[in-house]
C-alpha cells in the first residue's frame, strides 16, 4: 500500500514538474520572443534615424549647391551678363536686346535643369527612409506606429530640421519608455 501512495505521489510530482517545466520554457520563449522582438524594433529604429540623417545632410547639401541664396544671385548675375555681353554685340538697340534674351535664358534654363537633375538624386534617400521606416510604422503597437510615421513624414515633406529632431526624440521616448518632449 505505502508503495501505491508512493507510486501515485511519484507520478503526481512528475506531472507537476512536467507541467512546471513546460510552463517556463513557455515563459521563457515568450521573453526571449519578446526580447528579440525589441531588438529588431531597435534596428529598425536606429535604420530608420540614420536613413533620415542622410536625407537631411543630402537635402542640406542640394539646398546649399543648388537653391541657396547665393547660387540664385549667382545665376542671375550670369544671366545678366550674358544679356549685356549679346545686347552690347548686337548694337545695344532695341533688336540688340531682343536677341539677348536668348543667351540670357539659356543660362537660367541651364541652372533650373541641373538643379531638377540634382533633385533627382535625392530619390534613392527617400525610398531609404520609406523602407526604413515602414516597418515601424506597421508595428502592433499605434503609439510607436504614429512616431515612426512622423518622422518619415517630417523627413520626406521637409518640415525642417527642427521638426525631423522632435519626431526623433518622440520616437525614442517611445520606444525607451521615456516622458515624450
């Protein structure tokens, strides 16, 4: 008899340690999922922000080689000299002038193709921040989703500098857990 209740309290045991171990390595597979979820999301993130980077210091360059200011003044300053030099050739009359324009126009034509040529270039960033960001922005989770998303908008629609550095500190508040900014 003492070798039944044993046998059964023996059995007992076993089918709770079985049930037990079952229970953490469940446990445990979901942290480790949980785990390697949160460091995938933390690529992406990091991916995301340095895709964003690159965009901005791309865009910053364009801007500065291409619609700054200056290279405006600059073209212009072509274009009027150009004008002048025909006009002057032409005998600065009134026909003078009229053929000027051509030469005039093509130093403006030929700024305004090389910039939309140099805006082309800017292309691939922007697929590089949509395909960074996309993934994030399909999370479960809509807090980080929405964070994620705004900064790919605040990137691509070029909100400006200030913008795309709030869309990047709300997306890590999001993420670390932090109070947003």
């Amino acid at each position: 008899m003492t070798e039944i209740v044993v046998g059964v309290i023996g059995a007992a045991a076993t089918l709770v340690g079985v049930w037990f171990g079952a229970w953490l390595t469940r446990r445990q597979q979901r942290a480790d999922a949980a785990q390697a979820e949160r460091e995938q999301r933390l690529a992406q993130m990091q991916q995301l922000v340095l895709a964003v980077s690159e965009m901005m210091t791309a865009r910053a360059i364009y801007h500065e080689t291409w619609m700054s200011r200056t290279k405006r003044w600059r073209v212009a300053g072509l274009a009027a000299i150009e004008f002048w030099s025909a006009w002057r050739v032409h005998g600065g009359r009134w026909e003078g002038a009229v053929a000027a324009l051509a030469p005039s126009a093509r130093v403006v034509d030929g700024w305004r193709r090389r910039s939309v040529e140099e805006a082309v270039a800017l292309a691939p960033y922007a697929a590089k921040v949509g395909a960074a960001g996309l993934p994030l922005g399909m999370v479960d989770d809509p807090v980080l989703a929405a964070a994620a998303q705004k900064l790919m908008d605040a990137a691509l629609e070029d909100h400006g500098e200030a913008v795309v550095r709030e869309a990047i500190e709300e997306l890590r508040a999001v993420f670390y857990g932090l109070p947003g900014p």
